[in-house]
C-alpha cells in the first residue's frame, strides 16, 4: 500500500498556496532560532524566491499575501535599509511584487495576468512610490500543451512540475520534513503517471498519459 500522503487529499489551488506560502515563510526566520534541518529548509525556501523572482534574495525579508484581491500568493520582497513613513509608522519599501498564479489542472483565464498586473501597479504606486519591479509567475503543476504562448500574454516566469522537482530532488535528501518529502512524492507520481503512456497499452492511457 502506497504511503498516507496529504497531497493526495489536499489536491486544490488553495491547499497548493498553502504549501507555497508555508515555504516561503521559512526565510523570514532568524538562522540561530533554526534547527539545523528548518535552516535547510530556509535555503530551499531562499532558493525557490529566487527562480519566482529572478534575482538573488540575500537577507532580506519577504511578506507574505494569500489570496491579496484573488491573486493565489503576493510576495513582496522588502528592501532592507529603505523606508517609507505613513502614520508615523515605518514601512519597508518594497523592492519587487512576486505575482504567483497557481494552477493544478486548469489554466489562466479572464485575462488573469493583466488583471492581478494593473491591481499591483496601483498599489505600487499608492504604498510604494512605485519603488517595485514586478513579475508575474505561472506556477502549474500538470502538464499544458502550449506554456510559451504564456510569454506574449504578460507573463515572467513560467514554473512547470519538473522545475520544482528538480529543485526538491536538490535539497530533500539534506534534511527531514515530512511536508516536503509528501509534496515531492505527490509530484514525482504526478510525473511517473504523465509518463506512463511509454509502458501502457493505448486502450490504458488516462488524461495524464
């Protein structure tokens, strides 16, 4: 019997977000308040910031945003010295808005990417002095028949399963954590079944085949 994985019931766009947002979290978090395995997690975190936004992290510190105006995950990657002053409070200047679309089975719509863009810009302009670059990314993790055409509708980056498996498969022999190794076995199965057809018989072939 195949091992109790809770991907294999948390299979939506939100459970996804979750997992997303959980990771990315890991790098606010203070080296000397780590267990030696949580600041591996940090480094796969820091990692995976850094393929979502193109550029290095280093030590700064990124706020986290689920479902900010429907947008599945907002990173807002701050600058670590720059401030701006509302209300007599001291906000970090961002340095750039991280747009994650995030799919499982379905794909962008409703022309999603101009959409979550333009809700961004304004509040880049209205928070942020329009200080910001902002990049919007295409996290998908089943397979779809034409991702460059991603590209000339406004979208950076586009992560497909195999990216993100190729990052796991870096770090999760590095440290224990039963979330992680769930999520690349959820995904390694994903890409064992899209595989398959080279061993099943036509008639056998599902959806993924």
């Amino acid at each position: 019997m195949e091992r109790n994985n809770i991907f294999n019931f948390a299979t939506s766009e939100l459970s996804q977000d979750a997992f997303i947002c959980w990771l990315c979290n890991w790098v606010n978090f203070d080296d000397n308040d780590l267990s030696e395995d949580e600041k591996k997690l940090k480094e796969l975190a820091t990692d995976f910031i850094e393929k979502m936004s193109g550029e290095k992290l280093g030590d700064r510190k990124v706020n986290i945003k689920r479902q900010y105006q429907k947008i599945d995950v907002l990173l807002e990657i701050q600058n670590k010295t720059e401030f701006i002053t509302k209300e007599d409070e001291k906000i970090p200047v961002v340095d750039m808005y991280v747009i994650i679309e995030d799919k499982v089975g379905t794909g962008l719509h409703s022309n999603q990417q101009k959409t979550y863009r333009d809700i961004i810009s304004e509040k880049n302009k209205e928070d942020n002095g329009n200080k910001a670059e902002i990049k919007v990314v295409y996290y998908k993790i089943y397979d779809e028949d034409n991702m460059e055409r991603l590209k000339e509708d406004g979208v950076d980056i586009i992560f497909q399963r195999k990216d993100m498996l190729a990052l796991l498969e870096k770090y999760k022999n590095s440290f224990n954590n039963i979330l992680v190794e769930d999520y690349y076995n959820y995904l390694n199965n994903i890409e064992k079944d899209v595989n398959s057809y080279k061993d099943k018989k036509l008639e056998d072939w599902n959806s993924n085949c």
